[in-house]
C-alpha cells in the first residue's frame, strides 16, 4: 500500500505543542476532536516498550475542555451523566458517560471540578459542545458552556513522577489518582491531575494558555532528558492491555453503557435528575442483547480492521463484532474489544474471528486477559 499524507488546512486545527510534535517525526496521524494526533513515532511495539520502561510526553490538546460555569452548573452536569456528580469534591476527576434520553452513550469524558459552581468536562472524540450548548438554551438553565483555551499535555510512564518532581516539586508524589491540584509551570498556572490514557501511571497537565504551549514543552523535554523522554501518544497495545476503550471506535452512540459494561460507573438510583434515567431503567429490566467482551486470538500478528471484523460461533454464524485490536508480545496472541450477544459472551466462550486473511480461533477472557 502507498503511503498517503494528510491534508491540513484551517478547519483541522493546530495545537499549542504542534511544531514540537512533528519535528520528533511521527510516523502516523489521526484526526480527533478536529485536531491532530501522533498515532505512532517509530513503531506500535518500540513505542509500547519505551512506554512502559521509561516516560513520555504526549500532545493530548484533542481532549478539548467544555467549561460549564454558573449557578446551575450542578444540575446540567448532573442531567447528562447518570453518574452522581454532586459526590465529585474540588479537585477530583470522575469517569462519568454522557448518556442521551435514549441509553446512547454520547461521550465518555473525565469530568473535573474546578468549583462547587464550574467545571471542564475533558471529552473524547465528538461534538459534545454543540450538543451541551443545546441542552442549555432548551432548559434555560443559568449557565455559561463554552470551550475554554485548555490544552492538555501529558507525561506518561514509569518514570512520570521522578520527572515532575523535577518540574514542579516533590510535592506531586502526593497528588492522588483522579485528584488535581493548580500549581505554575513556565511561569503559567496549570491544573496537574494524576491521570491519563495509559496503564502505566502519569499526569496530565492543563494548559491555560496556548500561547506558553512551545515554552511549557521545552521545560518538561529539558528535564526528561535524565529519564530517557521521548515524545509519545496513545498507544494501541497498550490500552488493550490495560483494558481502555476508546470512544467511536469500541463504543458509540448506539451503544448503551449496560452493554458496554460501565455499571461502575454508574449512580442509577441518585436524586438529581438525568436525562437518561427511563431509558436506562428500561433497559436494565428487559437485559440486554449485546456485551463488550476481551477476546484473545490465536496466531500471529494481525492488523487491525479498518472499520470491524466479524465474530462467528463455531457453527458460522455471526454473533458480535471486533471493535479494536493488537498484537501483543506480552500475551503471545492478539487481544481484541468486540461486542458478541450475551449467549457468547461468557470468558472461556471459543468464537471465531473472521480477517482478511481467513478464520482465527478467540476465546473470550475477563477483564484482566485471565
């Protein structure tokens, strides 16, 4: 296959640390929350290794921020998750899915309390803003949501804490997984949480001003230098490993989260009012048709489906869906999310995946690839 490039033009935007990225060389872009993203640098299997040896620095300013700010923030907050955000304390993080008045899962965001009456919904890959601006002027709630200038830029890795002890002060050891704190960093004030998408421990630190993107970079690549940085991203087989779904690829709009297999995150029964609240009811008393499933392949390494690959009983019949996959050293086998009918969604289950190079033998495993 020949290699394609990537058109950029106005309305795929640019972000704080852009030049920085690419002149580290990366091998593959995306384009998320319109914007780009680094998919590789040297190759999925390097990447992963480093990552989870040393530490990197990720450009994730396509976790775009939706502020929400008012007396009614609360309660808008509160009426697109079915999680209970009023237990969410001024400086937490919560894993809270947006879900519409009819099940669908329309984001999977971390949600930050800068307030009691404000807060940055840190969204995944879809047009949450228009969407929240919609439910604003249809409830008349008193609140302001706009996108604020956030970009987010993360340092991931084994190795993260040594290196932002050296940025910022001993200090950051202290800081709890899902919980922040505001702290200056090139002379700009920045929210530091304890998170990221990875397995392998870090922080993500909140950028509030676009304009300090170069020199904020800078800080951090000088210090890295001791632990071996190197720029980073997301990786495939990593976040299979560590069981992180990936919003429009692994769950969508027409998923719900019962199927997706989110009840923990989930307040069902809170007093605020949601949105979603009869049609999760609803689907909880009928069950559900469908699981999200680990599924473990046999063979060599496979690539991934461009759009999904079937799954089939041993009889031949489909039964569910490959949503992502990778090959992974680790296991020996290609780890797969799928979503197959409840039937087979049992770990020990044998299935069948069918690529493009033929059938291959899955078995469904738990959560922790066991």
């Amino acid at each position: 296959m020949k290699s394609s490039k990537l058109a950029l033009s106005r309305r795929i935007r640019t972000t704080p640390f852009e030049s920085r990225v690419l002149e580290q060389g990366p091998k593959v872009f995306s384009v998320y929350n319109h914007m780009t993203l680094a998919s590789v640098y040297r190759s999925p299997q390097e990447d992963y290794e480093h990552l989870c040896t040393h530490v990197q620095l990720w450009d994730v300013s396509v976790e775009r921020q939706v502020e929400v700010v008012g007396p009614d923030a609360l309660a808008l907050v509160e009426l697109i998750t079915p999680r209970d955000i009023s237990r969410c304390a001024i400086g937490q993080c919560v894993y809270a899915p947006l879900v519409d008045e009819h099940g669908g899962i329309v984001n999977d965001p971390i949600i930050l309390r800068l307030a009691d009456d404000r807060f940055w919904i840190s969204i995944a890959d879809s047009d949450v803003l228009l969407w929240l601006k919609g439910i604003t002027y249809g409830s008349g709630m008193e609140v302001k949501v706009f996108e604020p200038d956030v970009s987010p830029l993360a340092v991931q890795g084994p190795r993260a804490d040594e290196l932002m002890a050296e940025v910022v002060g001993p200090e950051v050891r202290e800081i709890k997984f899902f919980r922040f704190i505001e702290t200056e960093i090139v002379g700009t004030p920045v929210y530091l949480a304890r998170s990221g998408w990875s397995g392998q421990g870090g922080f993500e630190i909140y950028l509030q001003d676009s304009s300090k993107g170069i020199e904020l970079w800078d800080a951090i690549w000088k210090k890295g230098q001791a632990f071996n940085i190197r720029a980073g991203c997301p990786n495939l087989i990593e976040r299979l490993e560590s069981g992180l779904m990936s919003y429009g690829s692994d769950m969508t709009l027409e998923n719900n989260p019962i199927e997706c297999g989110l009840e923990r995150f989930l307040n069902l029964d809170k007093p605020a009012e949601y949105m979603s609240r009869e049609a999760l009811d609803k689907i909880i008393r009928n069950g559900v048709d469908k699981l999200k499933v680990n599924l473990m392949i046999e063979g060599g390494p496979q690539s991934a489906p461009r759009a999904t690959f079937d799954v089939v009983s041993q009889d031949g019949i489909k039964v569910g869906i490959v949503t992502s996959l990778a090959y992974s050293k680790k296991h020996a086998a290609n780890l797969a999310f799928a979503v197959v009918t409840t039937e087979f969604a049992t770990p020990g289950c044998s299935l069948k995946v069918v690529t493009e190079k033929g059938e291959r033998v899955a078995i469904v495993k738990d959560r922790n690839w066991k």
